[in-house]
C-alpha cells in the first residue's frame, strides 16, 4: 500500500472528524495508529488521514467490534488485502500491455474462470 497520496486534490480529515464518521472515540484511532494498522499524515503535529486511512480503520472496527477478529488477525487480513490489490494493479498492467484481441481472449477466460466457482 502507497503511503503517498496518489490524488493531491483528495480530502484529508482531521482525528475528530474521522471520529465522528466513523462513531468511535478518537483515543481508538490514536490506539489503531499505534498497532500500525494506519500511519496518518502528520502537519504541525496533527493527524490527517485520507479516504484510503478511513477505509481501512472502518475495516478495522468492524472486524475487531462486529466480527471478534483480534489485532493479529486484523494485520494479517489487513496484509493479504494489500497483497491482493498489488496483484490486481499488476493483472490491469499486465492487462494493458496486451494487444486487443489477446485481451479479449484473456478477459472471456477469466469470466470463464470465475463463473465457475
């Protein structure tokens, strides 16, 4: 996962702003942070965290508050995730390097593939 923002135009939000939108105290953000499941940007000490940040702590509560994942099992869902969106960023690349035709005929045997499951 990219730790710079790839949007410079993306919103940032404030501790208490994610608190709000996400309805926990901003303590559990500050403790999410520590566990290294988020690093929010830093200006003048104060923490911003981008759309991305706010996504994955929402993972975050829901599987620890809703789904009784422990903080173990939250940093390896939250590394296969990462993992996972590397390969589809190389698969699109792959994908884009591909002469028409050939992409047409990968595309129908991944449909095929995953229509059977």
């Amino acid at each position: 996962m990219s730790r710079g923002r790839k949007d410079k135009k993306s919103p940032l939000f404030m501790i208490s702003v994610v608190s709000e939108m996400l309805d926990v105290h901003p303590q559990t953000l500050r403790m999410y942070e520590r566990e290294g499941f988020v690093q929010p940007h830093r200006v003048n000490q104060q923490r911003l965290y981008t759309q991305q940040d706010v996504d994955t702590l929402n993972m975050v509560i829901k599987l620890t508050k809703k789904l009784g994942v422990n903080k173990a099992g939250v940093d390896v869902i939250l590394q296969m995730r990462s993992r996972f969106e590397s390969l589809q960023d190389e698969l699109w690349e792959f994908m884009d390097s591909m002469e028409e035709e050939m992409r047409k005929d990968f595309e129908r045997r991944l449909r095929r593939i995953f229509s059977d499951e």
